[in-house]
C-alpha cells in the first residue's frame, strides 16, 4: 500500500523529505528517496497521508531500522 508522506529528521539542520511509500505496514514504512542523511538509528517523525497545511495529517516518531542503496531508475 502506497502513501504520501513526509518524512522530517529530529535534528532540525537536516531537510524534510516528501515521497510516496513503496510498502507500508502497521509496524512501519519503506519509501525511497534521493537524500543521503538518513543512518540506522536515526529519529524521524513520520507524517502519514500528508497534505500541506491539512488538520488530518497524523505524526508519528519513527527510528530508521535499515537503509538500501536503490540503483539508477
């Protein structure tokens, strides 16, 4: 099940990031993206289904568990 979400490190130097979900499931998220920040370990909050602006957005803290190196499109 793909979803929009942004994805916004807790270290506030580090950008947010905007993409759609490759697999989600109850325990977490799989989404790929062009930035380089992200470590296992890592803290992030994690707003599902997001829209700029929407009352509807729902965050949540997640921790990077694993980190792919995805090839060229």
């Amino acid at each position: 099940m793909s979803q929009a979400v942004r994805i916004r490190p807790l270290d506030p130097s580090l950008p947010p990031d905007y993409c759609t979900t490759l697999n989600a499931s109850e325990d977490g998220i799989y989404f790929p993206t062009q930035l380089s920040h992200y470590g296992i370990g890592m803290s992030v909050h994690v707003t599902t289904d997001f829209q700029a602006d929407s009352p509807l957005n729902t965050t949540f803290v997640g921790v990077v568990v694993r980190v792919d190196e995805l090839g060229p499109d």
